[in-house]
C-alpha cells in the first residue's frame, strides 16, 4: 500500500487527476451548502428526523435534501434519465443502433439525449418535492416567483452537478457520477460520530458493539458480491489465414454475481416514494374515508415496518431481474461469439449456447437480487432488532461506497501498470 502510495505521488499526470477530482468534490460540497432562496431551513430540520423515507435519500444527497439546497436532488433526474433512455433502446431500434453500432459518436449523441431528458425531469422533480413539503405543512406559502426563482435554483445546482460529474469522469479518476454519490455519503459520517458520542447510551454498548462486528461483515459480504463472477469456458477454433494460424486458444466469460449493481434499489425506492408522495396530498382532505386511508398509506411507507420492508424486498428483487434483461441479452453475446469462432465446450453454438446462458444467468442472478435485497432492508431489520438508526451507513450505502472504492482502485492500478509494469 505504502509502495502504491508512493507511485501514486511521484507519477505527475495520475496526482493531478487525484488533486482534480478532490477539488471537484469540494466544490461539490460547497453547492450542497448553499440554501435555496426564500426557504426557512430551520423548519425542515424536524421533519427530516421525524421523516426516515425521507432521511434516507437525504444520505444520497450528503444531506443537501434536509438543507433545501441547490443541490436537494442531487443527480437522482440525471440518473432516471439515464435509466429511461436505456429502457427506450428496448422500443426504439434505431435507438438501439445509435447506441451499440454507431462507435464513439453515437454514444456521445445518446448521452447528449440524455442531458436533455435531465431538464425537464429536474424541474418536475423540484417542483414535486416543492409542493410535497408544501402539503406536510413544512414550507410556508410560496409567490409565484419565488417557486420559479426556488424551481429555478434547484435545476441549476443539478445540472451544474452533472456537469461536475462529466469533469471528472474526462478529466480525473473513476466515474463522476459514481464519486459524487459517495462524497455525499461519506460526508455525513463525521456527524454521525459526533451525534452518537453526543447521545451515548453505556447501556446500549452491546448494542454498539453487535453493530460495528455487522457492519464489518456486511462490508466482507458486499465486497465478495461485487467481485463475484461465474466464469464459463469458451474456446476458439483454429482458423488459418495465409500463413499464420488464429484462434485455438480457451478463455472464459465472466458472469457478475450483481450485474445491476445499485440500480434496482434505486429503482424500487423511488416506487416506495410515490404512494406516499400521492397520500400525503389528500391527507387534509375533508372526505373522511380518503383522509384516514392517506394517513395509513402515509404511515406505512414512512415509518418502514415490517409492510414497507417486505414490499421494497420484493421490488428490489424483480428490478433486478428486470434491469439484467435489459443490459445483458445471452443471444446477442451468443451470436457474437459464433461470429468470432467461439463455444462453450459441450454447448452447440446459436440457441443452444444463449439457453445455457441465460440458464446459468438466472441461478447466479437470485443469489445477487437475494443479496440486493437484504442489503436495501437492512436497516429497518437491525433498527428493529437493536433500536440503532442505520440511515446514515446503512446497507445501500455501504454497497455504493464499496463498490465505488473497488472501481476507483482498479483505475489507479491500471494507470499505475501503464506507467510503471516492472515495478508492481
């Protein structure tokens, strides 16, 4: 590690791109800082602690959300966009071909679309949250104007957010997008500390200690999980062209154990927060039997009992499925391995081999959508059994923290093998 440390340090060009993205983060943090105008921020601490849904994609935003900053909704309008255009691929062909055919440039257009998308979902999203906090009786009686000039501020910060992320995904280390969310996790550890120093319970130390030995084994889980892959023999026939002989050699197909790594959660949290967004805007409602059902409906998604738990672990595991589908199709890399003179020793090639594909896809997938699972309703389960609130370092953001890092250390590596192969 000291060795690496110090490789890091004396190559020039892999320090700066260190100190780019270290800076980038700052900034970052800084935006998250700044209020939104015209909001008091004082009223929004309460409801935000008394709020676990809410308190839980606060930890995504590095508590920009519970601030009512330029930067509330992070790059959650980014992301949906994101997710929506690789959905259309799905629908569009001609999409599809912009994105796998057309090289470089296509990708380019595809993201560009994808910008595009983040404005529109930026300002529907400001302008729910906006009017959700209006309903809970949070935010006071807002003019015309300042809901612009407040919708306004929010679609700003997100798309100078975004425009961060891309900084640093050309011009640093690992993936912007990917780095911003764990900045806004990590950045909320120091005053978890502080808070429970502050609140230390000597009766409670059993308490403490199960939860540190937890949270070092959910770690060694989440690492194995991510690293995890099912490889699948392929071999390539001999082919000769000329004079020189091609092919003849076996390799694998690695299968990811996760492959859809933090997306299906995001998926289902974001169905978790809908019915009681809707609720909550007929919870004043003067029809009796509309009200009381808003209020249950309310209750039940934003105190995460037992209800809320078993429904976002059912979700969490059908999007992962469903998400797989759609990145990872066996006949398409069926086909493309016959291209290239590829089999799967014992498996005839075309629709044999994509079955066998897909067979051993859906075995090793319910391991990692079981997994995912657990991971998302981790929390309530240990706040159940111990009365220790995990929102801050709870399952989901262990799993992006963790598998941030691993991506971040495999690009150092690689940089660092480009520059100096000897000396690692």
């Amino acid at each position: 590690m000291l060795k690496k440390l110090g490789l890091i340090v004396r190559v020039k060009e892999l320090r700066n791109k260190i100190l780019f993205v270290l800076l980038m983060l700052m900034i970052f943090r800084a935006i998250a800082a700044i209020p939104v105008p015209g909001v008091d921020v004082t009223k929004l601490k309460s409801f935000f602690e008394s709020n676990q849904l809410f308190g839980l994609i606060s930890v995504f935003t590095g508590g920009a959300f519970d601030n009512f900053s330029l930067a509330m909704i992070g790059l959650s309008p980014y992301i949906t966009a994101t997710i929506i255009m690789q959905l259309l691929t799905m629908i569009f062909p001609k999409l599809e071909a912009l994105y796998k055919e057309e090289g470089e440039a296509g990708r380019q257009k595809f993201n560009q679309y994808s910008r595009l998308l983040t404005v529109p979902l930026a300002i529907l999203q400001s302008f729910g949250m906006i009017k959700l906090l209006q309903s809970s009786q949070v935010i006071g009686y807002l003019t015309v104007f300042q809901l612009l000039v407040a919708i306004s501020a929010i679609c700003g910060g997100t798309i100078f957010i975004m425009w961060l992320g891309e900084l640093i995904s050309e011009k640093g280390i690992g993936n912007g997008v990917s780095l911003l969310i764990f900045a806004g996790i990590v950045s909320r550890l120091p005053a978890t500390f502080n808070q429970t120093i502050a609140t230390w319970n000597p009766a409670k130390v059993p308490s403490y200690i199960g939860f540190a030995l937890l949270a070092v084994l959910v770690v060694a889980a989440v690492v194995l999980i991510t690293e995890g892959r099912r490889n699948i023999p392929v071999s390539y026939a001999k082919r000769i062209r000329g004079s020189k002989m091609y092919g003849g050699v076996s390799t694998y197909l690695p299968l990811n154990v996760n492959p859809a790594g933090v997306i299906p959660i995001i998926f289902a949290l974001s169905i978790m927060l809908f019915p009681g967004m809707v609720a909550s805007f007929f919870i004043s409602s003067s029809v009796g039997w509309l009200a009381s059902l808003s209020s249950k409906i309310t209750q039940v998604f934003n105190n995460q009992g037992f209800i809320y738990a078993t429904i976002y672990f059912i979700l969490v595991l059908l999007f992962t499925y469903f998400y797989t589908a759609v990145t990872f199709d066996p006949k398409n890399v069926s086909e493309n391995l016959q291209k290239m003179g590829g089999f799967v020793p014992g498996i005839r090639p075309g629709r044999p081999t994509a079955d066998f594909l897909k067979l051993i896809l859906n075995r090793v997938l319910l391991v990692g959508a079981v997994f995912l699972g657990l991971i998302a309703v981790l929390p309530t389960i240990i706040q159940q059994f111990s009365g220790v609130s995990t929102l801050t370092i709870g399952g989901t953001a262990i799993l992006i923290v963790v598998a941030v890092v691993l991506e971040t250390i495999r690009q150092i590596d690689a940089q660092l093998v480009m520059r100096d192969y000897e000396g690692l």
